[in-house]
C-alpha cells in the first residue's frame, strides 16, 4: 500500500530509571508495518533515556 503521509499528535510515556516522562511527536507518517510505538522508542533512545514505553492511542488526532 506504501505510505500515506499524515498530520499526527502521539503523546508517549518513556518510563526509565531516570523517571517517568511525556513525549510528543508532531507530525510524521504513517507506513504498513510501522507503528506508533516504535516512533516514540526513537525518540527515546535519541534521548539516550530508552526503557518501557506507553503510548495513550487517545491523544492520537489524525
């Protein structure tokens, strides 16, 4: 199907041991066989922070 580009809201929490903490992703787009959660991760990880991540598919606006 390719990829279909998107104005999307995700608000995540990142629970590490440095604490619990919100992110959010403005913008982006969505592609067969990828997910939200996997976004968030990046963010995480470009943070340096990693650890469990919780998405709230609530506050997702497409």
């Amino acid at each position: 199907m390719g990829e279909a580009m998107v104005s999307l809201r995700v608000t995540g929490t990142i629970v590490s041991g440095e604490g619990t903490y919100r992110v959010e992703i403005l913008g982006g787009h969505l592609e067969e066989g990828i997910f939200i959660e996997d976004q968030v991760l990046a963010v995480s990880e470009a943070t340096g922070r990693g650890g469990e991540v919780r998405v709230d598919y609530g506050n997702i606006d497409l």
